[in-house]
C-alpha cells in the first residue's frame, strides 16, 4: 500500500469535526497533528477522535515547523483564515480551507499568491459543488442550451437560522449572514456561468433579528449582519442580483433563477430546510412553443437498497486528498473563488458605506 497522506488540521472547533468525521473513513489518510489556541482543546478535539498517537498544539506555526505533513485543512474562524492558509503554503504543504475563502478581498489575494508562488494546492470548502443536481444544472448552463446568460439571482433564505457562538462575533466571523450561507449562494449562482469578473457592488446588510431580544437570544453581543442584498455588475453583462437572509417573515426570498438568451433555469425554493430545492425548471422555446421542463435530483441507485445520495462533505475533502495524490490542481481553486469573495468584499464594503463600490482585484 502507498504510503498515508499525513494531514494536520488547525483549528478544531464545529466544523473541524465534520472533516474529522470524513478523514476516519479513509484508509490512505492520516491525521498526524491538530492545533487550536484555546488551550486543551486540540488535545481534546484529538482524543475525541480516538487518535492518541496525533500531536497536538497550541499553535499553528508550531505544528506546521515541527510536523512532516503533506497538507492540512483550515477550520478557524472566518478572519483567521488567511494567516495559517499562508504560512502552510509558504511551508510547501497543500491546504483546503473552509468558506468562506477570507475576510477581505486583499487577504484572499495574499492566499492565492502563496498558493502559486509555491505550486501548492489551495482549494476552497465548497461542498454543494458536489450536489448530482447541481452538477446537472451545471451542466446545462454550461452547453449553452440556455443562450448567453444575461440575468441571475439567488434565491433561498431561512425563515429562522441565526446560529450561535462565533458566527454571530464581528471580530472571529466577519461577516454574518453573507459568510455562513451567502458565500454559497454566490458560489452557485455565478459557478454555473464561469464566474465573470464582479465589477461594482452596491448592497444593503441589516441586523433587524439578530439584534432584538424578541428574536434572539444573544441581542446584545449580536454584531454582524443578518440579511443583506446586493446588485453586482460584472464583466460580459450579467447583472447578479443577491439575497440572503438567517430571519425574515417570509418562508424565501424567491428562487434561484438564470436568465438567457435562449431560455432559463429556475430553482424553485420554497419553505423546506435551509436552501432545499423542491424542484428546477427549465425554461425553453421548442419548435415555436413555449416548453417548461422539470428537471429531477439525480440519485445513485442498486437493486438492492434503492435510490440513495452521496455524502458530498465527505466527497469534498476526498476530492482535496485525491488531488494531493494524483498531482491534480485543486477542486475548487481558490483562483475561481477570489471572485466569490470580491463580491462577499464588496457587499460589507458597499454596505458600511451605504454607496455603491468598485470592485479592484489585484494582479496575481
């Protein structure tokens, strides 16, 4: 048998765990260090985990100089991300790192350039990337059945979703609402056209739940956004509208939608968990007929046990180690989603000021 990759994982709260969860189904995987700065935590994280042999610090730069790896997995805190994203990088070790990408736009570009600088891997914690009927709608987008692309907006929300601890903390997640859920519907919404290069932003983010007792529990620690909505203009002319909310008196937002030129691709979201679709619809003119299609999930299936879905958590992280194995680039390269996080820039920015911005995104 080749020899295990050797990953290290820093930071080793929530998320940490659901990577972890992945890893231990790898037999080619494993988890030599983990370091978080809470002291302890890493310590437990890893006992948790029933990996006594794994090595555990206080700190990331100590792990990495001390530990031979071959890459590791980020899951600190959304403004920490960058910093041990770049240091692991400039030690030469691959990296895949949770969403969102950063907190600023200028951080994202420090990353990318460290990942190229030293011909490393740096991919982005994208999982509905994986999704079969993504994919699908993808796909269609992508052959051109659709036209040009001119129009496309984001669709979902949650009727109440305002998670707790770090998430709703300025200084450790950044942004709120736009960098738990947003970052996703971006990803989908502007993946599927090639992501175009965003060119101004003008946005509105408020705080009107989150900051209510009535509504939330934690209102007066609550600082970060818990809606906010965007108008992006970007290169070829598409226009990209965005809404995301964690609360709102509404079971959505509306539906995910591209518009083009010979026909449209609509994601119908309704009053299921989280962003659930209930159905897609594809939108074309046949023959001098105006055509509505369904198009339906599309589930693995054996004769034995039916129908079934793939865990694309666990097919992410897969994919990060496959690639390290196989010397593949990077699944979903942090290159396409500096584009993700111009826009996520763009909408604090804009709406801190309360005027549309330019979007500037700096050689590579």
């Amino acid at each position: 048998m080749a020899r295990k990759l050797r990953i290290g994982i820093i930071g080793t709260g929530g998320i940490a765990h659901a990577h972890m969860k992945a890893y231990k189904t790898f037999d080619d995987v494993e988890i030599v260090g983990g370091a978080d700065i809470v002291p302890g935590k890493a310590r437990a994280f890893l006992d948790k985990w029933e990996l006594p042999d794994a090595r555990a610090y206080e700190s990331a730069e100590e792990m990495i100089k001390e530990l031979e790896m071959d890459g590791v997995t980020v899951c600190t805190y959304n403004t920490q991300h960058a910093g041990p994203t770049v240091m692991a990088l400039n030690a030469g070790l691959h990296v895949q790192c949770e969403k969102p990408m950063s907190f600023t736009l200028q951080e994202g570009v420090e990353m990318v350039r460290a990942a190229k600088k030293n011909n490393r891997i740096l991919t982005i914690g994208f999982q509905p990337r994986y999704s079969p009927l993504r994919q699908h709608v993808d796909r269609i987008i992508q052959s051109g059945a659709i036209g040009k692309v001119y129009y496309v907006q984001s669709g979902g929300g949650r009727r109440t979703g305002i998670p707790g601890s770090t998430f709703v903390q300025a200084d450790k997640a950044g942004f709120g609402c736009l960098g738990d859920i947003g970052c996703y519907s971006i990803d989908e919404c502007m993946h599927a056209i090639g992501y175009p290069k965003p060119l101004t932003v003008s946005a509105v983010a408020t705080d009107y739940f989150g900051k209510n007792p009535k509504y939330w529990r934690g209102a007066d620690t609550f600082d970060v956004d818990d809606f906010s909505v965007a108008f992006v203009r970007c290169e070829g002319g598409v226009t990209f509208v965005f809404r995301q909310a964690w609360a709102m008196h509404s079971d959505s937002l509306g539906d995910t939608l591209w518009l083009g030129t010979e026909g449209g691709i609509k994601i119908l979201n309704g009053p299921q968990y989280i962003n659930t679709p209930n159905r897609v619809r594809l939108f074309r003119d046949l023959e001098g007929s105006h055509t509505d299609s369904l198009i339906e999930p599309i589930y693995d299936f054996d004769a034995y046990n039916g129908a079934y879905s793939k865990d694309i958590f666990a097919m992410k992280v897969r994919d990060f180690c496959d690639a390290i194995r196989d010397g593949r680039p990077a699944p979903i390269p942090g290159e396409e989603i500096l584009y993700n996080q111009a826009i996520c820039d763009g909408i604090y920015r804009s709406s801190k000021l309360g005027k549309e911005v330019d979007i500037v995104i700096p050689e590579i």
